[in-house]
C-alpha cells in the first residue's frame, strides 16, 4: 500500500511532464499514421504546394482549435464577457488580463509546435509541398548545376515517378529532406529558448518567493479539486430533494444557494496581491469584511441571458 500511494504521489507531482511526454507520443504516432494512411502526394506542380502544406499546417491548426477549446482558463475569463466586457479586465487589471491570454496561448500552441516538429523532422509533407513551387528561386536553389529536366521533373520527385538517374533523385530528396529537418530543429530551439525565457521573466517577476508560489499551485490544485467534490456532492442532494419533492408531492427543503453576484466574483480572474494574504479568488471572497451571510433562496434564471430573475 505504501509503495502504491509513493508511486500515486510522484505520478500527481510530474503529471505535467507526463502529459507533455504522452502527448508527444500521441503526436508521433498521429503523425505516422497521416503519412502511411492518408497521405498520398500528387506529384503535379499545380497541387504539391497545396497538398504537402495542408497535411503539415491543417493538423496543426487543428490542434491548436482543440486546445483553445479545451481551456478551462479560456472559458472562465471568456464566460459572460459579451454582457459584461469589465469581466475581461476585472479593476481594471488589463495587463494581468493580457499575461493570462498570453498563457492560455501558449498552451494552446504547445501541440501544434509538437506535430510541426515531428513532420518536419520526418520531411514527408515538405518534400510534397516544397517540390510543387514554380518560383524560380526555388527551382534554381534544387537544380543549380542540374540538366534542364530537373526542373521539369522536379514535382515528381517525391513520387519515384521521375524520369531523373537514381542518383539525381537522391541528390533532390535529401536536399528536401535536410532542409524540412533544418526547419524542425529550428522550431524546436525557437520553443526552448521561448520557453526558458518565457519562465524566467515569470519567475523574476514574481511577487512571492519560490516556496510560497509553490504552496500557491498546490493550494489551487486542492481547491479545484475540493471544488468539484463539493459541487457533485451539493448537485446530487439538490437533485434528490427536487425529485422528493415531485414525486412525494410536498414542499421542498430550503437549501441556501449563492447569489449570482456571488458566482461572478469568484469566477473572475484573480491576481495575487501582496496587501492581503489570499490565494485565490474564492478566499478572497470568503474572507471579505462586508460579505453577506444571509441565507439565498433558490435562483430563477434567465434562459436567454442565463443570468439571475429578481
């Protein structure tokens, strides 16, 4: 048993390394099967460029669609703000506003940078893509020193349908293929470096001192984690008394529920604030001298504007 909780323990402490290193695995292998399955090139100069740049940039697009979607962080700032734009810059903060766009950003870049990485190094969709260009500085790049139908065969070079010597197509796809890698690498290193200094000005920035910023992540990972029990556990007794109440034809049981004034403070954007000894925006509100106590009846809601009926 103790062996399994050490295990469980290091597991919820390097989830991040461990989601980044699956989702890396998951882009290798979706990669890899665009490139068995799907991917065909046409090896034709009217449609290479197109077609090798759609199955290196759609997936990456895709990606990043996805994990804009699946941002928490994205919704709770976005929730609402078309009928209250202040929740966008909450007392006026819109510089903390801009460092939390900026951060879901980043995250939501994070795959579409691991799959163009990854196709890159592998060089199949910029060999297809990059053989369908008629610039003549490309064309003159690849055949500088070649015979004329280099050129004409250029398109068909990913193909192995080229009338080009064994040893003239090779020459051209490893060309291909050192300058997809070159691209590859470069966007790796660019990401590092982002990153490293992207932490760095953080944590230089940073209003509190590493152990306390680090109590500061665990508090809000236990309180997300609270907060979900909680309101699981809250929804299902509401739930029941509702149901006992239809179906036992009887009043039901007053249950106090927070206002909706109550719902939109906590769910604003928080920053930390060294006046007062908070760590998230809930304990804030909780700890607030003129906060109301008296019980709320259950609220009504809007279904057009989804906001409390008085």
């Amino acid at each position: 048993m103790d062996n399994f909780q050490t295990v469980l323990k290091f597991i919820m402490n390097q989830k991040s390394t461990i989601g980044y290193s699956f989702m890396a695995l998951m882009t290798i292998g979706g990669e890899r099967v665009f490139t068995l399955v799907a991917f065909q090139c046409p090896c034709n100069r009217e449609q290479n460029f197109a077609y090798g740049m759609t199955f290196l940039l759609g997936p990456a697009v895709v990606l990043f669609v996805f994990g804009l979607f699946f941002s928490t962080r994205l919704w709770r700032l976005y929730t609402g703000c078309c009928l209250n734009p202040m929740k966008l810059c909450p007392r006026g903060n819109c510089c903390g506003c801009s460092r939390v766009l900026i951060s879901i950003l980043t995250g939501a870049c994070v795959a579409p940078v691991m799959w163009l990485s990854v196709a890159l190094l592998n060089g199949t969709f910029y060999e297809c893509g990059i053989s369908g260009l008629d610039n003549n500085l490309v064309v003159d790049l690849f055949c500088k020193n070649k015979t004329l139908k280099c050129r004409e065969e250029l398109a068909r070079v990913p193909c192995d349908r080229s009338k080009l010597s064994p040893d003239e197509r090779m020459d051209l796809l490893l060309m291909f293929r050192a300058q997809s890698q070159i691209l590859g690498w470069s966007i790796i290193i660019v990401a590092a470096a982002v990153g490293l200094l992207g932490t760095c000005y953080k944590n230089c920035r940073s209003k509190v001192s590493y152990l306390q910023l680090t109590f500061w992540k665990r508090y809000m990972e236990k309180e997300k984690e609270c907060f979900d029990a909680f309101a699981e556990e809250y929804a299902t007794k509401l739930a029941k008394r509702n149901l006992e109440s239809f179906f036992e034809n009887k009043e039901p049981v007053p249950m106090p529920f927070p206002n909706h004034r109550a719902w939109e403070e906590i769910s604003a954007y928080y920053s930390f604030s060294r006046s007062e000894q908070c760590y998230s925006i809930l304990q804030r509100y909780v700890e607030r001298p003129d906060r109301n106590y008296l019980l709320e009846k259950t609220p009504v809601l809007d279904p057009e504007r989804g906001t409390e009926i008085n």
